[in-house]
C-alpha cells in the first residue's frame, strides 16, 4: 500500500523539532564544558543547581500557561513568545564572562525551550489526524536528531578550529549561540505559519480562574481514565531511566578512561542512528501497535542497562552503546507523544502536555539518584547503571496495564 504524502502542515510542524533540537544538542555537549571554565572547581554543582531551579520554574508554571494556551488563538502566540525570548537569551549566553549572570541567562533560555516544546508537542493534535500520530510524531524527533547535526558540527568546527582563523575559543561560543539562535528561529516560522489551532477551548468570562479550576479537573481525570493513570506511572518510570541514559553515558564514559574526543563523535552517532531509527519506529507501530512497539523500546533499553553495567570497558564497547541507544531513543520518546495524544482531549492538549512535560523532566531525579547513591554506597559504578534496569522492569510491567484504547474527544 502506497504511504501518505505529508501534508504542508505536518512538515511545518516537524521543522520546529530541527530548530529547537539545535539548541538541546549545545546544551548537551559543549555548553556545560564552557561554564566549566568559567567556574572552576564550582562546575557540577553550580550547573546541578542551575538545571534545578528551571525545571522548578516549568513545572510551577507549564500546567496553568498550558491550559490558557488552550484557549483559541493562542497556542501559536505563547509558542513564538518562547521562542524570541529563548533565542534572544541564547544570543545573550555569550556577554557574561561570569558564572552567576551566565547561568541566570541560561536558565532563562533551558525555560523558554522546555515550555515551547510542551506548546509544540500540544499542537500535534492540530498539524495532523489522529492515525498519524505516530508516524509525525517519529518523524519529528527522526528530523530533529539529523538537523541539528548540521548547526552543531559548524559550531564544533568553530569553537575547536577556530584558532587556524585567529577565533579563540570563547569567541567561537559567542559565534555558536548565534548560530543556534538563529536556526531555531527559522525553523519555528513554518509552524507559526501554517499550523493553526483547531481544537481549542471556549475562553469564559475569568478564565484565568477557570483554569485554575480546571487544572485540578485535569488531575482528578488523569487519576480516574485508567489509560492514562497507567500511561503516566510506566511513562515516568521508563522516560526516568532513558533520560538518565543521556544524562550520565558521557560521565559514565569519562571514568572508565575514554576519550572526549570519542565520546563527542559517539554522541553524534547516537544522532544519526536516532534518524531512521525513529522513522522505522513510527512505521512499525502502525502495523504492531503503538503500546506493542513501546514495550520492545523499554525491553531494549533493559538490555543496554546490562550491557552498560557488565560489558562497557572500551572504547569500541562504547560506541556499541551509543548505536544501541540511537536505535531506540528517538522511536520511545516519539510514540510515547503520540500514544499520549490518543489518550487526552485535543482541545485540553496544551493542559494536559503540561503535567506529560513535568513527568518527562522531573524522571530524571529519581535515576540519577540511584546510579549515584548506589555507586556511593557499593563504590562500583557498574552497579549503580545497573540499578536503572529496574525503572525499565516497573515501566514495562505498568504499561502491560494500559488497555489498549483510540483518540478520545471529551465534551
């Protein structure tokens, strides 16, 4: 059977994964070795802070700016007034030679992103149908880990290159948050001006307060479908340990001796493995199923627990890894948006992508915690990776409880 062309909407609504990705791929990469620089000895714990305190912010503020971006019309304007603040601050990282006002600035940017991308992710239900989901929402993250490939490799060859040109080090940062700003504000107006808002809620006389209300509605439903109470506890469970995954395989990589040249050029790996990787993925959840589909991601990341924790010792077994994850990030993250789009009320999406976005970045804590304090304690890292195999065991039995169910349009 002949696939579906993509309509002018869905590519519109996939650029905006090239441009932001951009933008998380420097956060992740070079922008914490530059603050590590400028705040010497002080690095890991004035950055552990920093990413605290945003995440505190998003998930103080994302449930109530969700839920009046559900009100006609405006989606698309609390979407492109994160996008111009958080690209002015990029462009701002390079003014601060210190480490507070640097930090301040980059706060401000990590907030604006996170609470795009739950605008962005909201506005799915609008680019395309319901049976799509999957497909768009792979072929989304499938785009956004190969675009931003290209800003970030002229960055690195500007920040590490530069000097043949007479461009030091802190000169080409500057350079690279200006590139990084401006694509993720180019490939933010395709979106702005083709996808429009099509489910949408009816603004009321006090509508501020109305939301209020209806945010504790929204938990209480959450609580009561019992699709989406189980969703949620496996999705915090397993996106727990993917993210974990990401956040600590270079500093695993680090202690057991690799190089950083290495580990560098592995995490591009990861990027261009996560490309078709997250297409086939979409694609084979319209023939197995996407609940079927998600379970063999997080059996697959079980896998690479084990492999991480009893075979990672060199630098080839590294790259293994980095392929393994590349396979399989890309393909979870993305069917778990579209299996959540299925499961909530279009014209509630922003408000209810706004509790999805506090589960994706608040997991997190509860990995790192495990692979630190069991390290600490067995002074073993291995077994502290190993500890992340049981978020994959708990995710994947909760999931196994999620009925399998369609798009609900509620009243």
């Amino acid at each position: 059977m002949q696939r579906q062309k993509m309509t002018k909407e869905e590519k519109s609504w996939i650029m905006y994964d090239v441009g932001n990705s951009a933008f998380v791929l420097l956060s992740t990469a070079l922008i914490p070795v530059y603050f590590a620089s400028m705040a010497t000895g002080r690095a890991v714990v004035m950055w552990g802070y920093a990413e605290t305190v945003a995440s505190l912010i998003i998930a103080l503020l994302m449930p109530l700016l969700g839920s009046l971006a559900d009100l006609q019309h405006m989606k698309k304007k609390f979407l492109v007034g994160c996008v111009g603040t958080g690209a002015v601050a990029v462009c701002a990282l390079g003014i601060p030679s210190g480490p507070f006002p640097f930090l301040v600035i980059y706060v401000i940017a990590a907030v604006m992103l996170n609470a795009s991308m739950v605008f962005y992710d909201a506005l799915l239900v609008d680019a395309t149908t319901t049976e799509r989901y999957d497909e768009i929402s792979s072929q989304g993250y499938a785009w956004g880990y190969i675009g931003s490939c290209i800003p970030f490799i002229i960055c690195l060859v500007i920040v590490l290159g530069g000097s043949a040109v007479g461009i030091d080090v802190a000169m080409g940062m500057k350079i690279a948050f200006v590139i990084t700003a401006v694509w993720w504000v180019l490939f933010t107006i395709p979106v702005f001006k083709n996808v429009h808002q099509t489910h949408y809620k009816k603004r009321t006389e006090c509508f501020i307060k109305d939301s209020l209300i209806g945010l504790w509605g929204t938990i209480k439903k959450i609580w009561v479908d019992k699709s989406l109470r189980f969703f949620m506890l496996a999705f915090f469970f397993y996106i727990d340990g993917v993210h974990t995954v990401i956040k600590l395989s270079t500093s695993y990589g680090a202690d057991l001796g690799i190089e950083a040249t290495q580990l560098v050029l592995a995490l591009l790996v990861t990027q261009f493995v996560a490309f078709p990787s997250a297409i086939i993925y979409g694609r084979l959840s319209s023939k197995h199923g996407t609940k079927r589909m998600l379970q063999v991601g997080v059996f697959a990341y079980f896998l690479i627990t084990l492999f991480a924790a009893f075979f990672l010792h060199s630098a080839w077994q590294f790259w293994v890894l980095a392929i393994a994850v590349g396979m399989f990030q890309g393909g979870i993250q993305a069917l778990s948006r579209s299996e959540f789009s299925k499961l909530i009320p279009k014209e509630h999406a922003n408000e209810y992508f706004g509790f999805f976005d506090i589960f994706g970045k608040y997991a997190a804590v509860m990995g790192t915690f495990m692979v630190s304090f069991i390290t600490q304690i067995t002074g073993f890292a291995n077994l502290g990776v190993l500890s992340l195999s049981l978020l994959f065991v708990v995710g994947f039995l909760l999931l196994k409880k999620v009925p399998n169910t369609t798009s609900k349009d509620f009243d």
